[in-house]
C-alpha cells in the first residue's frame, strides 16, 4: 500500500472514530442503591456547555424504537438546543426516569431521592468533560431543578426554568421552595401568552424576588409563535412554545452563554 493510500485509510478511520464518538446514546448508569436512571446523550464538538434537559408533566423522554419521542417542548427541541445556536454547541443530557419512579408529581419531584438522581447525572457527566453543566427545566421540570440547585449548589453552573411551575397551592412549586438558597445564575422565562393557571407567567416575579443570593438573575417573558393547540397546560399550546422552538431554544442559549441580569 502506498503512503497516500495509507494515509487516507487513516484519516477515514479517524473521522469514522470521531462520529461513532459523538453518536447520540441512551445512557444507564446507577443513581441510588438498587435504583438505575437513564438519559439520552447527544455530544457534540467544541460544546460550550452541558445542558441536562428536565421535561414536564410526568417525566421521562418518551423513549420508543431507539429515540426520544416525547412532545414536550424540551425533548422536542433537542437539536436546537444542541446546535442551532450559531455562537455555540451544547452537550445535551435528556433526563429520562429512575426505575423506582416511572411517573414524577410535583412531590415525587422535590423529595432527596430524585435530586440524588439528578446529581448522579451530572456527576457522570463531569467525568466526560470539565464544560458548565446546566440544568433547563420546563413546567414541572422547573419543580426538579429548582430542588436541585438548592441542594447542589456549585457543583452546578446555573439553571433555566421555563413555563415555571408558580402555584402556590402546591407545597413544592418553585416560589415555595427555598430559592433563595440557590446562588447560580437564573434565567426564568415564559411565553407571554401562556395561560396554564399553575404556570401563569405574571407569578414569575415571585421566583425572582426570592432568588436573594442568585450571582445573576433574569425575568424574560417571549413572544411569538402559531398554531397552539390542545390542552392549555400541555407542550403543544403557548405553555410549550408552539412554533416559536427555535427562537425559545436561541433566547435560553444566549443567555446560559453570556448570564446577565
């Protein structure tokens, strides 16, 4: 073989390395005693950052033949997420279910079990790469990383709650957690026109009055989009962004890149 023809077999195993590397995976890995989580791994060249991506409602990612099918606004708009910023590349972690919770509630969603399952999360994570690790929560989700940024503390970068879940009628609901220990940058954003009672975007200044030791802290309120349909409450209507995904999905990125109040 000649030394050009060995050099191009080279250089195509290396490139074929290189993309078997960064496939998109579902990952498994141990988060308590007993107990396995799973998330679907999109890594990608030169990231930013990585953003673990914590959907609403009941969780998961709606996994079926080998891919997340979810409809909420975070699964469905991973890819935008994950390079449809031209500034920048993200690492994307979908947070899929422990085995022992199947169906999160807003209860399930602030106890220390689930937050030890987030945190196993992003211990694995940063052991593939020393990037800020974000956590993006949407509706419940926001729920979930709320509770996490308490009790983790800098061991994240920051977090996004989207559609945030404000209800005062229920004990675990972002505002009635204890935010203001959090001190990682916040961005909090709604769409203008989402009328889901426990998501009512007006509630979110009492997220951001009570984020008293936040190094950084944004209200963003967006505007646009079409067609919403279903459920007010569900990821198809103003609560999850409808039509306006890659916009959503650009406001948060920016804003993880560049923090400011």
């Amino acid at each position: 073989m000649s030394i050009g023809r060995l050099r191009l077999v080279v250089g195509s195993l290396l490139v074929g390395s290189c993309a078997f590397a960064l496939a998109d995976e579902l990952l498994v890995i141990p988060t308590r005693e007993g107990v396995t989580s799973s998330y679907w791994w999109m890594p990608r060249q030169n990231a930013k950052a990585n953003l673990i991506l914590l959907s609403g409602g009941s969780g998961g990612i709606g996994y079926r033949n080998g891919t997340p099918q979810s409809s909420n606004f975070l699964i469905r708009s991973r890819d935008h997420f994950a390079t449809g910023n031209p500034s920048a590349a993200f690492n994307i972690a979908l947070l899929g279910n422990a085995t022992d919770m199947r169906q999160l509630d807003p209860v399930l969603r602030a106890r220390p079990a689930h937050v030890q399952d987030i945190a196993a999360v992003v211990a694995h994570i940063r052991a593939k790469n020393n990037a800020p690790i974000w956590l993006v929560g949407t509706s419940q989700g926001t729920i979930s990383a709320a509770a996490a940024a308490i009790e983790l503390g800098d061991k994240l970068d920051g977090i996004v709650l989207s559609a945030s879940f404000t209800s005062f009628k229920t004990a675990t609901s972002v505002p009635k957690q204890a935010i203001d220990k959090i001190r990682v940058p916040v961005l909090v954003i709604s769409h203008e026109k989402d009328s889901c009672n426990v998501t009512r975007p007006d509630e979110n200044k009492y997220i951001i009055d009570s984020l008293k030791n936040a190094r950084v802290k944004k209200m963003m309120t967006l505007t646009g989009g079409h067609d919403p349909t279903g459920n007010e409450c569900e990821a198809l209507h103003w609560h999850g962004f409808i039509n306006f995904e890659a916009q959503a999905s650009k406001a948060m990125t920016d804003w993880i890149l560049k923090p400011t109040p």
